[in-house]
C-alpha cells in the first residue's frame, strides 16, 4: 500500500512535469536535444530534420494560416529567410493546426511569398514533441541537433514598435560561435489547435 | 506614470457622457492582476485572456458567462483580461462585451514587458490564447489551461473548489 502511494505520488510528480500547462506539454528548452522528425510538405515530399542539419542551423518555425499573429510576421520570416539562407540557415515552417488543411497551407505559403519549406504537422506529433504552445513559436537548432534558442521572433506585433530582435540576434551570436545570452523568450500568440488524443 | 496616465484615460471615459453607469475596461499590469486574485480571497477566481482577433477565444466566451450564472458571485469571480491594444479598447473590445451582455467590470493588458507578464501568470505558460487560469478560494493557482475551453470541462475542475468555500452564513453558524 505504501510502494503504490510512492508510485502513485512519483506518476503524479511525473505528470505534472510533462503537462506543465494543460493541452500543451512542456517545451523542449535550449540546450536539450531536439526531437527528430519526418513530415511531408505541402506538395506531399518527405522532408526530414536530419537532413538538415548539414546546415550550421535549423530555423525551425511553427506557424498558422488563420493565426493573426502568426501572419503578422509572414513578411518578418520571408526577410529573416531571405537574410539568413545565404550564411547557411534553413528555415522550416511546420503548421501543426488541426483545421488547417493541407491545401490551405500551401495555398498560404504561395499568397505569402514564403521561400522556405512549409511541413504539415497531422496530429500534431511534432508540436507536442516539441512542446510548442502557440504560433508564432520558434526554435534554433545546431548542427549536432541540439536546441539553442526557443522563443518568439521579436517583441512586438507591430513592426513600427519592435525594441528587441530576439531571433535575428540570436542567429547573429550563434554564427560568430557565441551562446545566446536569453536562449528562452515569450510572447503572446494563437493556441495551437491540437487533435484531443 | 504609463499606466496612470491610460487609467485616467479610462476612467474619464467610463464615466463622462454615457447617460449612465457601464462596466469599466480596467488597465492591468502583473501587480494590479495578482492584486484582483488576492483581493478575491474567500473566492474561486477564473481569469481568462482573450482578445476580439482571436476565434477560439469568442468562441468560449458565452460558456464562460455561464459558469458565473452558474456558480453565482459569491463563491466565484469571474476575471476577463483582453490583450488586445489599449488603443481598441473602446471600439472593438467595447462593442464586444457589449454583445456577449457582460455587465461587469473587465481588464485590459497595459504593460511594456509581455513576457514578464506572461510569466508571472505561470511561468510554464507560453503566452498562448485563449488561456485560462483557475485559483482556489486561498489564492491558489490550480489550474492552467490553454486552448478553448468548454463550460462541461470548466465546470469539472470548478465545482468541487467551489464546494469547499463557505459562505458567510456558513461561517457564522459555525463559529462558537
């Protein structure tokens, strides 16, 4: 009787870490590996994070059609591509929203000019192996797959009030070999709308 | 200096040329916001962030309003705070509240540091809405739910924290 109270009071504990805030589990923080996934993109191709991470660093970018927020920044990411690709980042946006379909993804990344590879997240498997609460939400991941930044790309919605690039200077530091001083930010965003499972 | 100058701004609005009383959009900033959970002591307290630009959030705005009527507003307070601009505060959050027939007094984020906001609702909180936190009737946070919410979902984690407060009356015929 005692071992099962134990063992209930650890499974509790255990629990109670993982879904730290209800419908979302806890995000994987810098300095922690980052999962490893295989999703397929708006015209159906597999595309794999391991193949990636040829790259110096993975951008990898949660994002939403509907989110007013996340298209907010739609511009803001076709410029931090654009800026980026060249010193040999790869960006990828994953759209883990429930009823966001595919068609609609990909009809989105075309009005909104992205260059990057937009991946369809079903179920969203990813955003909960990432933890991933809210779009716009992003993380940085480096060569050796691990996670060095985690957060928003800036501090405002408005681009006219922007005081903190969090993204682009994270990128800045991480490419001359530095660490990333506040390698977590936040911002608010849209829920992700997950699949009850 | 920020904050006083948009309350008074507020207040003047909340009370000059409406022909009558109406709830007030309340400027909040993370002392003012701890401030309403502890003064509510005595009270299990919903605080719901929401904005007029997000659907889920106007989606469960009706089952929320519910659990008020439900619950009544002794043993429950029920705390709406919008993140939307101080700026849109009286036109579209305004217009909202007044078609969702909320009488009551609501809240508006004013604050220049989002994430010290964020985190000091829950620092496991992303800052995602529509997010919803539930404190027992000793200032107790005890719940912390992003997404959409159903009144039934709600209702489940509320009700047995509403059981456990005594009423006034209560307390009275249990004192010696």
């Amino acid at each position: 009787m005692k071992i099962h109270g134990v063992v209930s009071m650890t499974l509790m504990i255990i629990l109670s870490t993982l879904v730290a805030v209800g419908g979302a589990p806890s995000s994987v923080s810098p300095g922690s590996k980052a999962p490893v996934f295989a999703l397929k993109d708006v015209d159906g191709k597999e595309h794999s994070l391991d193949q990636y991470l040829k790259s110096k660093f993975v951008v990898v970018m949660f994002i939403a059609t509907q989110c007013p927020i996340s298209n907010d920044y739609n511009e803001r990411m076709v410029k931090l591509h654009d800026q980026y690709a060249s010193k040999d980042i790869t960006f990828l946006g994953i759209n883990p929203n429930k009823q966001e379909s595919i068609s609609e993804v990909k009809a989105h990344a075309a009005k909104n000019g992205f260059k990057f590879v937009v991946l369809k997240d079903a179920n969203n498997v990813v955003a909960d192996e990432y933890g991933a609460q809210v779009t716009p939400e992003i993380f940085v991941i480096d060569n050796k797959g691990v996670v060095r930044y985690h957060g928003r790309i800036d501090d405002s919605r408005d681009e006219d009030d922007i005081e903190s690039r969090d993204l682009a200077a994270a990128l800045d530091l991480l490419l001359v070999g530095k660490d990333v001083p506040k390698a977590e930010t936040k911002a608010f965003g849209c829920s992700i709308k997950r699949v009850k499972k | 200096m920020h904050t006083l100058v948009f309350g008074l701004l507020v207040l003047l609005n909340n009370t000059m040329g409406t022909g009558g009383a109406r709830p007030a959009i309340i400027p909040v900033d993370e002392a003012s916001l701890r401030g309403i959970v502890d003064e509510s002591r005595g009270k299990v307290v919903l605080v719901n962030f929401w904005a007029t630009w997000c659907k889920p959030c106007i989606e469960e705005f009706p089952d929320l309003l519910k659990l008020r009527k439900e619950y009544g507003e002794e043993k429950f307070r029920l705390v709406f705070v919008t993140i939307d601009e101080p700026k849109k505060a009286d036109r579209e959050v305004r217009a909202f509240l007044r078609k969702m027939g909320v009488e009551f007094d609501t809240y508006i984020k004013n604050v220049k540091n989002d994430e010290a906001f964020i985190n000091s609702v829950d620092s496991h909180w992303g800052g995602a809405i529509p997010a919803t936190f539930i404190y027992n009737a000793q200032g107790r946070l005890v719940h912390s739910l992003v997404d959409e919410q159903t009144f039934d979902d709600l209702s489940v984690l509320i009700r047995p924290l509403v059981r456990e407060v005594k009423t006034h009356s209560q307390e009275r015929r249990s004192t010696p």
